[in-house]
C-alpha cells in the first residue's frame, strides 16, 4: 500500500474511535442526569393523620331471627268454617276475630237445655210448694210425715236436675264461643291454611294459620369460647349492646344481651348468646339471618385509615411521611372497626401516614402530598 493510502486509513481509525468515545460520553451524562432527575422527583400520594380515639371493641357474628311467641291457631271443634275474617300476612292485635265455624248445632242444643231447665226450675217451684202445705197439714195431723218426705224428695230431684242442666249449658256457651276463634297474641298472621267451606277438626295437623310476635323478638347467635370472658363481663357491667344488620335493609336494629347459654358446646367450641330487640319497626323477621355486631366495651385506642396498612413476608407496616420522605414503619394492628384499623403497636399517634400511592414507594422516596382522587 501507499503512503497515501495508510494516511486514510489511519484518519479513519482515528475518527472512529472518536465517534465512540463522544458517543459513551452523551449517554453516560444523559444517564447520570436522568437518574438525578429521578432522584429529584417527588411521588404524589395521599395521608391522613394516625388519631388517638375512643373506639368499640366488637364481636361480629351470624344470628337468626326468632319470634318470643309463636301460636298455632288450632281448631277445637268439628265442623265447618263459615267465615274468615283476616288478610293474609296480616297483622292481627290479641283479641281479632279470625274464624267463625258454623255453630247452628250447638246453638240449638243450647235452646233445648234451656227449656229442661225451665221445666226443672217448674218441678222445683211445684214440689217446693207441695213441702210447705204438707208441712202445714203434718202440723195438725191431717197427713202423714211419709208424704212430707216425700214432697222433700221431689224438691231435691227438681234442684239437681236444675243444676245438672245449668252445668251442660255452661258447658255448651263455652263450646258456643269455640265457634269464633279469636287471636290469641298480638303479631303478624301466616296465610290462612283453610278457606270458607272446609270441614276443620280438632284432629287436624295443620293448625288453621300460625301467628308470629313481632315486638319484641329474639336474635340468637354463637360466639367462640375464647371471648366468652368478654361477653360475660360486659353482660355484668351492662355495656353489652348489639345491632343486627339485615342485607339490603339500611337501618340497624338494636338490641340489648340478656342471656348466655349455660354450656359450650364441645363440638364446635361456641357458645350461644340471645339479644332481645324491640324492633318496633318490624326491621326484623322471624326466620331471617342477620349479621350481627355485639359491642362489649369502648377503649381509647390509635387508629388510621385501613387503606394505609401494608402487609409483607415480615408483618404489617405503614409508610410514615417524615421531613417529606416516605419512612417504614412496623405496626400491629389488634382488629379493624369499618374503614379504619385500630393500631395496638407501633404508632402513639399525630403521625402522617400513606393512604394512597405506597406501590411507588420505598423506604426514602421522596413523596408529594396531593389531594384525595375524585371517587375516592
């Protein structure tokens, strides 16, 4: 090769290696000046402020609705029903006529016992007066004392027969009054299992209709034996309220404990509890399951916002916000009451915590307190 041409190719080689080396230069400081950027950067989150608060502390479980009295409306006669006077699912007060059975039978029987007993009362009047004039008559000889005693016997039999006919029409009013079949408590009515025209008897199975108290009611549910203790002692001190919440019903029915089963049962390891609920607004319903909220006392406790709460391979935490820096925390949290965490370790209280924004965060990030999203 010529000298020419070794001259180029070393200008070449020369211009390339140049190249590269402008070329590391540019993206080393790009590199060095975005990671400062970076670096520089503060992540946007929401925070709250851990609060120091009077907090209930709660027992959660499933209870059944059930009414104190349930009466089967029964038949005690056996004849035809005539008439019913109550809608369906009604609510019925004690006392409201419900059936009428055909009681024709029974009313003419009352009307034949009443003329024994007239004709008997007449006996009785006659023999009462034939003992007073053989009275008078043994009085001066003219009769004998036989027919006296006699005249003695007649009163007697007329007066049993009297008083054994008043008996059997007692008895009869008292069946009379069997035909109008009344409520015998005050609540809602189940549908009526018979119609005008069906033949009832005191023999049947199915009661006639079934009717439920609704005011007051009854809600039993079970807890575990662990916090028997707990239940127990707020029974004693009477801080033992309960709500019931129904699905698909806004409003809470309250209540008050008034009884613990006496036993645990060893299967299961639960024990029974029952609440007595006013429920003057019928939110209740014999039968339904409803979850339930038993409060047994109120502690002050440190609580912040279930959303801030992170859990890892190690625990729980929360990211503090300190000198605008996302800091880690330990935290222990002892139970959650509705949207918010109740802390036992880790915070005293007053501290800024994350609530929104943890998923860009480490322990150091530089962090931006922003305002909450909309729909959050």
């Amino acid at each position: 090769m010529t000298k020419r041409t070794w001259l180029w190719v070393a200008g070449a080689a020369v211009a390339v290696v140049a190249a590269i080396a402008l070329t590391r230069f540019y993206w080393t400081s790009n590199n060095a000046a975005a990671q400062n950027a970076q670096a520089r950067r503060a992540v946007p989150v929401e925070i709250a402020v851990a609060e120091r608060r009077r907090v209930p502390v709660r027992i959660e479980a499933l209870g059944n609705v059930v009414p104190i009295a349930s009466v089967a409306v029964k038949p005690r006669l056996d004849t035809v029903i005539t008439e019913v006077h109550f809608a369906d699912g009604a609510r019925v007060r004690e006392g409201d006529l419900l059936f009428t059975l055909d009681s024709r039978q029974i009313e003419a029987e009352i009307r034949r016992v009443e003329a024994v007993i007239a004709g008997a009362l007449a006996q009785l009047e006659q023999a009462e007066r034939d003992v007073q004039r053989y009275t008078e008559l043994v009085s001066k000889n003219a009769t004998t004392v036989v027919t006296l005693n006699n005249a003695q016997t007649q009163v007697n039999i007329a007066r049993a027969t009297a008083e054994s006919n008043k008996a059997t029409l007692e008895n009869l009013k008292v069946q009379l009054d069997y035909a109008r079949i009344r409520a015998p408590i005050t609540g809602r009515i189940s549908a009526a299992s018979v119609k005008v025209g069906n033949f009832v008897r005191p023999a049947d199975t199915a009661p006639l209709a079934i009717i439920n108290q609704m005011a007051p009611v009854y809600v039993s549910f079970t807890v575990p034996q662990r916090l028997l203790p707990d239940v127990r002692h707020a029974l004693g001190a009477e801080t033992a309220t309960v709500e019931a919440i129904v699905p698909g019903e806004a409003q809470r029915a309250p209540g008050v404990v008034t009884m613990i089963d006496n036993t645990v049962d060893s299967t299961t390891g639960m024990v029974a509890i029952r609440a007595s609920m006013p429920n003057g607004e019928e939110i209740l319903w014999p039968g339904a399951l409803v979850r339930i909220e038993l409060t047994t006392r109120i502690d002050d406790a440190v609580t912040v916002p279930s959303s801030a709460v992170q859990v890892s391979q190690n625990g729980t935490f929360v990211f503090l916000v300190k000198d605008g820096a996302a800091v880690v925390q330990r935290i222990r949290v002892d139970r959650v009451v509705g949207d918010i965490s109740v802390v036992s370790e880790g915070l005293a209280g007053g501290e800024t915590v994350v609530t929104d924004g943890q998923l860009l965060l480490s322990n150091g990030t530089r962090v931006a307190p922003r305002g909450k999203s909309a729909g959050s």
